[in-house]
C-alpha cells in the first residue's frame, strides 16, 4: 500500500500559475485540488514510509518555492 496524503498550501486558488508552481516542482505524479478552501497536493503514488515521504515532499515544496499551510491525512476506517 502506497501512503497517501495532502500537503496543505497557503495558496486559496487552483490558478493555473499554481498548477505550473506544483508541476515544476516535481509534483508529477501527484494531484493538486482544492482542499477546504485551499488548494492541496495530493500525494499518493509513492513507495516509502510515510514519514519519510512527508519529510521528503514537504522540502520539495520548499524548495519549488511552495508555502505548505500543513500536512493532512484521511483517517482510516476497518470494517
């Protein structure tokens, strides 16, 4: 199972400089969408620890020049 969750940015707008922002930043194989009124990147298709891939996507941001709000994940639920 691959860890999926959402870096939170400032950002209250999917504009389609935003877009260029995420792409170029190296957020290919991941979705930007809007997120309680914010926009959101939605990290779900690597492989690693969830930790790890918080820590690592949350310095690509920085260093794409991305202001990340927080870090959110969807609860689980087992039935």
């Amino acid at each position: 199972m691959k860890p999926e969750f959402y870096l939170v940015l400032q950002e209250d707008d999917l504009s389609d400089e935003l877009a260029n922002t995420v792409f170029e930043a190296g957020f290919d194989d991941s979705s930007l969408e809007m997120r309680r009124n914010h926009a959101a990147i939605l990290v779900n298709d690597r492989e690693g620890e969830l930790t790890q891939l918080v820590r690592e996507a949350l310095g690509q941001a920085r260093k794409g020049g991305l202001c990340v709000s927080h870090v959110e994940m969807e609860s689980e639920v087992f039935a």
